[in-house]
C-alpha cells in the first residue's frame, strides 16, 4: 500500500480462553475511510481498543506514522493524534456540552499543570472547544448539561470531543448508533466532511452509510479478518456474502 | 444565581468573623479560632473529596505531620521564628503526602479509602509508639510562634486575637488559593476526573500526575491547619492523626456540602460547636451527634449549605420571581 497512516502486525487478544483479536494484521491508507464490519462480537471494538491503548494486546505490533505505539497508554496514543470515540457514551454527563469540548480542547496544551491564570483565559483552547461543537451539530446546545441530551445528541457529543482533541487519525466505533433519521443524516454529512482533512477507521453497522462513505472495508468474524479489500471487492466476495452480508439479510 | 448574589453571604459571614473578637469573649475567640483550623482542614479535604474524587480517609495523617513538624522541631527553642516553622510544617506535610499518594493515586473507589487509611495509621502508630516523641502522651509547646523581622516582633501569635486573625487569614488565603487553581486548567482537569477519569485518560490526560498534585496540595493544606493547631493548643499528640480524626473531617465536608469549599466552613461550625456544648447537655452526647448528622445527610443530601439557595429562591419566589428548580439546586463554586 503507498502510504499507510497505521499498520497493525499479527496482532493478538485474549479476554481468559476467548480470543477475541486473533493474529490481525491490517494497513489502513493516510486519508482514507477504512470501514470495519462484522457480528456483534467479532471484535471490532476490541481491536479499537488495542489501537487507542484502552487495551494491550498479549500479541503483536501496532504502528503509528511508523512509530511503534503497541503498549502505550491511551494518554500517550492520543497526544500522537490518534482519537477515539466510544461505543457505549462516554461523556462527562454532569458537565455542559462546552465544558464536555473545553476538556477535550483543552488537552492539547503542552501541560494543564497550570495553577494561576483561569482556563477560561485561554483563547486558542476557547476556539477549539467552539468549533468542535459547531463541527458535531451541538452549538444550539451549548449549555445545556449533558446528561439532559437525548441519546443521539449525546453520540453527537462523543463525536465532538473527539474532534476537539484535532487528531489526525480517528476511530469512530458504531458513531451512529441509536441515533434517529435525522441525527443520522447529519452526522454521516459530518463524516464526510472530515474524510476530507483526516483518516477514519470507522465500525459501523449501518451498511447504507459504510457504502456511501467508506473507500475500504474489512470484514471481521470471530476475532479474525475474513476479507478486506475495496468497498466493490467487498460487496462481490462470496465469503462476505456468506458468512455477513448474507447473514444480515437473512434476519 | 448571579455572581453577587452568591458571594453576599460569604461576605457578610467574612465581616462577622472580622468583627467577632471585638464582642467575643476570649473563650469564644479561642473556640472560633479552633473552628477556623478545623475549617481550614476540612477544606483541604474537600479538594480530593468534593473536586478531584478522591475519598482519602487518612487525610488527618497531614494534619498530624503539620502539627508534630512544628512540635519536634521547636520543643526546646528559646523562640519560634513563624516564617521557618511554618513553611517547614507545609513541607513536611506535602512530602508525607507526596509518598502517600504517590502509593495511594494508583487505586480507586473503595480499595482507595482502605489504603489511604492504613497508611496514615502506620503514621499514628510511629507517633504513638515513639518515646522519643512522647508516645501517646504527645509534645507540649510553652511558646507561640513569632514573626520578627531583626529583632522586632511584627506579630505575635501569644496574643488571642493576633492568633484568631492569623488564622482568620489563613482561612480567607486558603479559600482564595483554592478558587484559584480550581479555575486554572488545572482545575479543570481535576473535576474531569472525579466526572470520568476513564475519558480525561482518552482525550491524553496523563491523569495520575494530577491527582498526586491534588494529593500533595490537600496534603499541604491539611499541614497548615495541624500548624496552627498545635500553635494554638501547645500540645500535639498522635490522636491528631488517628483514623477518628480523619472521619470527622469527611462528616464535616459532606455536612457542609461536598464540592463547594465553603460548605466546609459551615460544617467545621456545626460540628465543633456540638462537639463543644452537646456534653453540657447530655453525657449520650455522641449519639445525639452522630444522630444530627445522620439526619443531615439524610434530609439534605448536598450538605446544610444547600439550604442557603433554597432559602434565596424562597425569598425571591416571595418577591414574585420564581426561579427554577435547577437553577435553585445548582451548588458550585465556579461561574
Ligand atoms: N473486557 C472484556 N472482557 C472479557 N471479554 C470481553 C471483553 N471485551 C470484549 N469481550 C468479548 O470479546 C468478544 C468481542 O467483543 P467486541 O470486541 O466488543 O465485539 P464487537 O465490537 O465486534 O461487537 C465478545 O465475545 C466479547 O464478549
Ligand atoms: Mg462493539
């Protein structure tokens, strides 16, 4: 591949005797949209906590613009510019939605060890809290704590403060789930907007919007890779259409 | 609430205490005095508590260290000189803290309580089973500290009042310091943890850092008010530092308001004056204690402090101006 952001080397991880990433190698290309599928259990989220450092793998390599980041802690894996959002909402739910981005905005100074002059002093922090929150669809919402959101508008949350960390490469894990119609559109506008400036690996089970936004899709079954390719070599594999694709229509 | 109206009480209850050893008897000096210390050290604890989530319960070991370090250093001086005692029972206490937390930060929840506990016993114990401290006996002081400047005495802590308003300014400072840092980006970042540490972690917090600066400065803090204390009662000994000490300060920081920093004014009012009359009444007086506290938290979750909006929203729905219920129930310190 001409120029990968992130390559993952027979990586491996067991949760006691359940292998739950199984010897997964992967290169994801700078610029693209990588999107990852598969059952419920497969192992999506695993491998995205691997690569943000929520997890270390018992096997394996990953790196980074070609830096060895296997092991690191999450801190350190998001000050490379890699960000994250999370499946299950994880916001800070008695915080407004700013405050939510301020934070977020906010870890990007070079320390927060800093005792003296108030946060809310910090222009640049400020701008970047600001246009996260315009960027997810959040600015009328501004103030409003975020435990009083409703569920698709806290998965909007969890987006921008991913952004608000301006990373270069981000992993988005099912950002659109329980969201409605309307929340939905929005957000995968959004997407498509940052696939324009960034690198996504994207786990989605909404395969209308994986096809209108992914340049590349794996497929995971069982903690292993079946298939990856293009979203075109994907969509006419015989081992996807039986094992996933096949499946989903089925139910 | 708009910002004056929030810092008026705190302003009045400041003028009352300024004014107080003009009316006050000097046993009601000195009985304030020991409120303020008190004051100061449940404080301290409502930063690692209220604002960083960290229920230490072995936060009197500071408070303790604060107190011996002045005791130890100075028992056989001729004269205590306040600027080297002082800056060397906050040294002493931040680096006690600075082990203890450097242990303890790396637990959470309950397993974080049990350390913090055992560890500040094993300091009660060395103190307790020390001859060359005392024991359980304790070290008496026969002076009050001194600040002097050449041989002049600018401040001179044997009087009642210069010791009361010393403490008073320890106090004012000690509030001051803390609404400061709790602005800061620090402050920010503590508050983060205590919502969710797991996510200040994912957005690139390296988070023990600042819970351990947390740690040490509550622990520092706590040191403060142990100086004073032993300054102002001559006479330190390990119950300073016992695990008693340590969860009355944890009831006066959830009787005031946990997170709110003048809840445990209040609190260390509350508390130390029933400490102080309820055995006039009775010799079950603990249990009467124990009783009220219950009671408080029972029915005001958020500390007596949480009464002082209520009281102003009914006040201002008098007055024909309802406020909202959130509005009316929000308690913080930051605006
Ligand atoms: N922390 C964990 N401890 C034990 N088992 C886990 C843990 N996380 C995930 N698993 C298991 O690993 C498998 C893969 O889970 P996951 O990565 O969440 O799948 P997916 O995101 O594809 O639905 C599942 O069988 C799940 O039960
Ligand atoms: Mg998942």
């Amino acid at each position: 591949m001409a120029d990968a952001i992130l390559r993952i080397d027979r990586l491996s991880k067991c949760f006691g005797g359940l292998i739950a990433t199984n010897n997964v190698t992967l290169e994801f290309e700078r610029g693209q949209v990588h999107a990852i599928i598969g059952p419920n259990g497969a192992g999506k989220t695993t491998l995205i906590n691997l690569l943000s450092g929520d997890l270390s793998p018992n096997d394996g390599v990953i790196l980074f613009n070609g830096r060895n980041i296997t092991r690191l802690p999450p801190h350190k894996i998001s000050q490379m510019g890699i960000g994250r959002s999370y499946q299950k909402t994880n916001i800070f739910a008695e915080f407004t939605c700013f405050e939510n981005c301020w934070v977020a905005a906010q870890s990007r100074l070079k320390s927060s060890m800093r005792f003296f002059r108030p946060a809310r002093h910090l222009q640049a922090v400020q701008e970047r809290a600001e246009r996260a929150l315009g960027l997810c669809g959040l600015k009328p919402r501004r103030d409003i704590q975020a435990s009083a959101m409703s569920y698709g508008e806290q998965r909007q949350l969890e987006i921008g403060m991913m952004l608000a960390t301006e990373p270069e490469l981000l992993l988005l894990d099912e950002p659109l789930a329980g969201m409605g119609r309307e929340e939905s559109l929005q957000v995968i506008e959004l997407l498509r907007r940052l696939a324009k400036e960034h690198t996504l690996i994207l786990i989605e089970h909404d395969m209308d919007a994986v096809f209108a936004i992914a340049d590349q899709l794996t497929v995971m079954v069982n903690g292993r890779v079946l298939e990856t390719g293009t979203v075109e070599q994907i969509r006419s594999s015989q081992a996807v259409q039986e094992a996933y694709l096949g499946v989903e229509e089925a139910v | 609430m708009s910002s004056l109206t929030r810092s008026l009480p705190l302003v009045v209850a400041l003028l009352t205490l300024l004014l107080f050893p003009l009316f006050g008897s000097s046993f009601y000096v000195g009985l304030v005095t020991r409120i303020i210390i008190i004051a100061i050290f449940a404080m301290s604890l409502d930063l690692l508590i209220g604002y960083t989530g960290l229920v230490s319960f072995g936060h009197a070991a500071f408070f303790g260290i604060g107190g011996y370090a002045l005791a130890i250093a100075f028992q056989d001086a001729s004269v205590i000189p306040l600027w080297q005692a002082l800056p060397l029972s906050l040294l002493a206490a931040g680096l006690a803290a600075l082990v203890i937390g450097w242990i303890s930060i790396r637990t959470s929840g309950i397993y974080f309580i049990m350390i913090t506990l055992a560890l500040s016993q094993m300091f009660f114990y060395y103190f307790f089973e020390s001859p060359r401290y005392g024991g359980d006996d304790g070290i008496f002081l026969f002076l009050k500290p001194v600040l002097m400047i050449g041989s002049e005495d600018i401040l001179n802590l044997d009087n009642e009042n210069n010791f009361y308003y010393f403490a008073l300014s320890s106090l004012v400072l000690t509030y001051l310091f803390l609404v400061m840092i709790l602005q800061a980006p620090f402050g920010k970042v503590i508050k983060a943890i205590k919502a969710n540490e797991h996510r200040v972690r994912a957005l690139g917090y390296s988070t023990n850092g600042y819970k351990l600066v947390s740690f040490v400065l509550a622990g520092t803090l706590a040191g403060l008010a142990g100086f004073l204390e032993g300054a102002h009662t001559g006479y330190i000994n390990p119950a300073y530092m016992s695990w008693h000490e340590s969860g009355v300060a944890i009831a006066i920081v959830i009787l005031g308001g946990v997170g709110t920093l003048y809840g445990p004014i209040v609190g260390a009012f509350i508390i130390v004056l029933l400490q102080n009359f309820l055995p006039e009444l009775t010799e079950h007086w603990q249990l009467l204690l124990g009783g009220i506290v219950i009671s408080v938290v029972l029915f005001l979750p958020r500390g007596a402090t949480s009464l002082f909006p209520r009281l102003l929203s009914l006040i201002r729905t008098e007055k024909g101006v309802p406020l909202s219920q959130e509005e009316s129930t929000k308690v913080d310190t930051d605006g």
